[in-house]
C-alpha cells in the first residue's frame, strides 16, 4: 500500500506492486473514497486480499464466488467448505467481526467496480449484485422508506453477532482514581473533557482553537452556551480527523457547523489553566489545542493515539482493573444522562451526538438489575408488598 502525502496536508492510499506501478483496479475503486477515512481502511484491506489473490494464482478474470468465500474463511470467517491454508498466521490474528464486515464491504465494490469497468466476469458481478427484502428498521431509516421493496445484501458479509447491550463502562470511581494520577494539566483537561462530553479521541485531538466558543452567546449563534465545535479536516498535522462529517465553514473568522458540544464550568476551567501554563510556553503557532510537551516535537500537534496511550498508563499508576479507553468515557455520559432523565433516549441522543435515539435506547436503556424502582415492581408482582 503506498501512502500519498497532498499540498493541503492530507494523505490519499493507493496500491502499488513491487516494481512500484500503481494497481490500476485498485487505483480506480479507492478513489472515489478520496478524502475520507474510508480510503485508508479500505486501502488496507484490499491490499491484504491481492496479496492473497497472487498466492492462488487468481486474476479478476478468474476468480469465482467460491473462491472469495475461501478468503473469508482463510482470514477468520466460519464458512461451511474447506478454504485452504490459513492466510493470517501467528503474529497475526484472524480478523474479527468488525473487520470481517469491513472486508466484505470491500470485496463487494471492488469487484463490482472492476469486472463492469472491464466488461469481465458477468458470473462473479450476478452472484455479488443480489438484494434482499427491507427491514422494518431500513424502512424507518430510508426517504420514503414504505415503497421500497428491496435491499443491497451482500453475500460475503458473515451474520453480525448480536449487539452487546451491556457497553463497558468505566470502573467505579475510575475518574476520581485518574484525577490524582495525571502528570500533566493538559492530561487533566483531556481526562475533564471526556468525562464531561461524548467527544471521540479523533474529534478531540484534531481540535483548533478556533472551534472554541467558551463563552455565553458566542459569534456564531447556534448555542447560547459555552460549546465547542468539531469540524472534520482532512489535513490536521497529527492526523486527527473527526468520525462524523457534518458541514461546517468559517464566517468572519468565526466557526459555524460541525458536531456542536456544550462545555461544562469544570472544562472551561481544566482550558484556562492548560493555556496560562503548559500551551503559553510550548505553542508553536500550528493553531492546535493538544501539543506535545515531551521530546523532539515539542510543542506540535499531540495524536490521538498519544491520548489513548495517556489514558492506558494512567489507568496502570491509578490500578484500574481493565484498560481505560475514551470510548468509556462516551458510554459513561450516556449511562449516566439516561439515569438522571429516567430514561429519556432524546436527551441522551442529543448530549452524546448518537446518530438516533433507537440506538440509544437499545443499547443503554436496559433496566438496572438491582435499582429500587426495578426491585418495588417485581416486589408488587409477587405480592411482597402487601
């Protein structure tokens, strides 16, 4: 896979054979993803299974739906045949559910795209065009949704495993346990920002200053309130890029749009500090929130994954069972929000920026097992109450 850097700071992927020609099939299914983060992942993945399609001995033109199932099952699906030799050995491991999604998905357009594109293969474009009949849920979610009448399946794809409905949550008293272990007041103000928002590490590390509205009835008049705003950019230095894509823009100087976060009195305060003392000295004019305050990049954008690895190693020093990771931290405040609104999935939905309210309610409105609302009603069902 080659890494393309561009004028404007971001990065495209492409897949290139070892005499450094550029994979024209490949070229033409990954462009289209040009700018997001589908392109890397996808990039990924198909160079995985080219490298994979060389060792058969197979071609577009050849291979068969048999022959892609065999690669499900070579790289950790359970397919009912035999496929062969292991393809992800030790250190490797097979993917798992998620990646095997990613992987069909891939597979599908990729050969959708280059069997039409080259006129070859009609058996394989048949077998991998096929539909199937809309879901109550696809209705709901689809423009006019009550005339549809079918669906794009995709036969690769392995059964999704059921939704936990239990996410994990960070351990009791975990954020009390980390305040007293950060070195940093950069490091207490990104522990105070996920505690106090659903913010994703990517929309936090790729944070400007200027996305900052910390005050009441900012510029951009779309939140009285002290918020902030989380913009995707594709060409961030440290490579951090927001997960949802809303539009955004800026006006006069001022940022409207983008996923909006309301911003409590204790993260205004976590900002100030880190600003009048670690920022002031180490800034270097990139116009970044999170800096490096450490080593030869001393003061250039900090990473998103630096903030997952501060989070690890507080947890070790804290002696928290179990890995802290921000997506916890996003579990907490949902949890948490339900539990003070006795279940109101809109108002979690709309303070953790989830992409519905159905979503929300399935997966964190599940009742507690040991609350006294939930033992009164089976108390009063059992006659124990009388």
């Amino acid at each position: 896979m080659q890494v393309l850097e561009r004028a404007g700071g971001g990065r495209s992927y492409t897949v290139v054979w070892p005499d450094c020609t550029v994979d024209a099939e490949a070229d033409s299914y990954l462009r289209p993803f040009e700018g997001s983060g589908s392109q890397k992942t996808y990039a990924y993945s198909l160079v995985d299974h080219l490298r994979w399609r060389v060792r058969e001995g197979l071609t577009t033109e050849t291979i068969m739906m048999r022959d892609l199932h065999r690669y499900m099952g070579a790289v950790g699906a359970h397919v009912p045949m035999p496929y062969g030799q292991p393809w992800r050995v030790p250190p490797q491991r097979p993917y798992g559910a998620s990646a095997l999604q990613v992987a069909a998905a891939c597979l599908k357009g990729f050969y959708l795209n280059a069997c039409a594109s080259k006129g070859v293969n009609n058996e394989l474009r048949e077998a991998l065009a096929v539909t199937r009949l809309p879901t109550r849920v696809d209705r709901d979610r689809a423009l006019l949704g009550h005339v549809k009448t079918s669906m794009s399946a995709n036969p690769l794809a392995p059964k999704r495993p059921p939704r936990r409905r239990h996410p994990k949550m960070l351990p009791d008293g975990a954020k009390e346990e980390l305040r007293g272990v950060m070195n940093t007041a950069r490091d207490e103000m990104v522990l105070q920002w996920l505690s106090d928002t659903s913010l994703r590490p990517g929309g936090l590390a790729g944070l400007h200053l200027m996305d900052l509205h910390l005050r009441e009835n900012a510029a951009c008049g779309e939140c009285k309130s002290p918020h902030l705003h989380v913009c995707h950019r594709w060409g961030n230095p440290n490579r951090a890029a927001a997960k949802i894509k809303p539009d955004w823009k800026v006006v006069d100087g001022v940022v409207t749009g983008g996923e909006i976060y309301r911003a409590s009195p204790a993260m205004i305060s976590s900002y100030f500090k880190y600003m009048t003392t670690e920022y002031a000295k180490h800034a270097t004019g990139h116009g970044m929130l999170l800096i490096q305050l450490a080593g030869p990049n001393l003061g250039e954008p900090w990473s998103a994954d630096a903030a997952r690895g501060m989070l690890r190693r507080a947890g070790r020093r804290a002696g928290l069972a179990g890995r802290i990771t921000p997506k916890a931290f996003r579990h907490q405040i949902t949890n948490d929000v339900l539990d003070v609104t006795n279940g109101d999935s809109m108002v979690a939905k709309a303070v953790g920026n989830w992409a519905s309210a159905r979503m929300v309610d399935e997966v964190y409105g599940h009742p507690d097992l040991h609350s006294p609302e939930f033992t009164a009603a089976l108390q009063a069902v059992w006659g124990e109450d009388e």
